[in-house]
C-alpha cells in the first residue's frame, strides 16, 4: 500500500460515518480521495500543494490569486480598528477599510 491508500477494510468501516454523497454545495471530489489526500500529507509531511494530482488536482494558478487575497487581508487585519470591527455602522467600517487599503496601496 502507497502513502496515503486506505485500504478496503479500513474505508469499509470509515465510510458509514460520512455525509451522504451529492449533499454538497460547489465543487465536489470523492470522499475517499479526499481522505487519502488527508493521510498522505500527514503521512509524508509534504505541503498541501506538493500533494500528488490524483488526491488534489492542485491548481497553481488559483493558488496564487488565493494568496494574493489572502495576503490583502492580512494587511487590512494589522489596522486594530479594522481587526476589531471597533466601527459598528457598516458604512464607516466601509469607509475605514478604503481608506487602509488605500494607504497599503500607496505604500507598496
């Protein structure tokens, strides 16, 4: 058995315990496959994106804008008021969050 392969015995005692399958909202991948992606990054200490295809299917390009965004709120999250939410009106938690992202923008 390869890193990350749940064999038969094992899955027949773990599948009862999951979701039903087609319940799921957006994209869908095989409860197995995910779970064997699971162990196998465990297993080998790998990063999720070095995972190979056939548990993920990692897509560098959408990993990047990921980190992109991510990254963004990052920045946003060191202003304390907005990490806070210290502004409870929506449009002046709306204004304060322009103007940090202005002021990030401006300081790249």
């Amino acid at each position: 058995m390869r890193d990350g392969e749940i064999s038969d015995a094992a899955w027949a005692v773990i599948a009862p315990l999951l979701p039903p399958v087609g319940r799921a909202r957006g994209r869908w991948r095989d409860h197995r496959q995910v779970l064997e992606g699971i162990v196998c990054k465990f297993r080998t200490g790998v990063p999720w994106r070095d995972l190979p295809e056939q548990f993920c299917g990692f897509d560098k390009a959408v990993y990047r804008r990921r980190n992109v965004v991510e990254r963004c709120f990052h920045r946003l999250k060191q202003w304390r008021g907005i990490a806070t939410r210290y502004e409870k009106h929506p449009a002046r938690y709306q204004a304060v969050i322009t103007l940090a992202s202005t002021l990030i923008w401006l300081a790249q």
